[in-house]
C-alpha cells in the first residue's frame, strides 16, 4: 500500500530529468526509494509525467505548501526525537530559515552526532521538495495531537 505522500512524491520525481530523479532516489533511505520507484514507472508508462499535467494536479498541494512551509524550533526538536537519524537531517536542511548547526546543539552529543552526518550528505533539496518536506512534517505533528 502506498501512501498519498509517496503518490505525490512519485508524480513530482516523474516529472524531473532522470539525473534528478536518480539523485533525489539515492539521497532517499533505500525502502522508501524501493516503494516510489514502481510508482514512478507506472506514471511515466501511463504518460502521467507531463508538466502540465503535474503542474495542474499538484497545483493545490504547492499553493497549500507555503503555509507549512517553516516549522518552530520545538516543533522540530520533537520531529527530531521520533524520526530516524537521516530523516532529521533531511528536515534540518530543508528548514533553512533555522542554521542546521543550531539545531544540532540543541539535540544530544551522540544523536547530534548522527544527524551531523546526515546533514554533512544530503544533497541540497529542491524547493518544492524542500516544502513539500516541511508541510509533511507539519502534518504528522498536527495528526499527533
């Protein structure tokens, strides 16, 4: 089962160039790559990657995205406390309006440590993705509550 986070994800990365594609796969833990890549087959075979289309289709998602688009610090602190040490770094690089090493002093010495790696290898993210990042997180802390 896929969720409508990966759909979307999938429709956006089909409408790249496949270095970008294959670049933004990479920089992505290997399961979730694993589940996205189908998806993006199945859009391309179906001719679904058209940027006009995906433009008219996540054109609600992106307008949407601005208002999610920046997280507090406590907000993210606490994302950083229940995602995995690379999905902690990909949301400290995508929340550019905080300086990741600012955030890393504020998480402890040997988690700090992990996430510093994460950060030091995690590609620099497109703004879409980058928004699309944050809104997400915005999100799950919202479903949380």
């Amino acid at each position: 089962m896929t969720t409508a986070g990966q759909r979307k994800a999938a429709l956006y990365l089909a409408s790249l160039p496949h270095d970008e594609q294959y670049k933004l796969l990479a920089a992505l833990p290997s399961e979730v790559a694993r589940s996205i890549k189908p998806l993006i087959v199945q859009i391309v075979q179906n001719g679904w990657n058209d940027d006009e289309v995906i433009s008219k289709v996540l054109a609600d998602e992106i307008r949407g995205l601005t208002a999610h688009s920046s997280l507090s610090v406590d907000v993210i602190i606490a994302l950083a406390s229940a995602l995995p040490d690379d999905w902690t770094a990909r949301l400290f690089v995508a929340n550019s309006a905080v300086d990741p090493k600012f955030l890393l002093a504020l998480l402890d010495h040997q988690h700090a440590k992990r996430v510093q790696f994460g950060v030091s290898v995690v590609p620099r993210l497109p703004e879409k993705l980058k928004e699309a990042l944050l809104a997400e997180a915005a999100d799950s802390i919202a479903s949380a509550a």
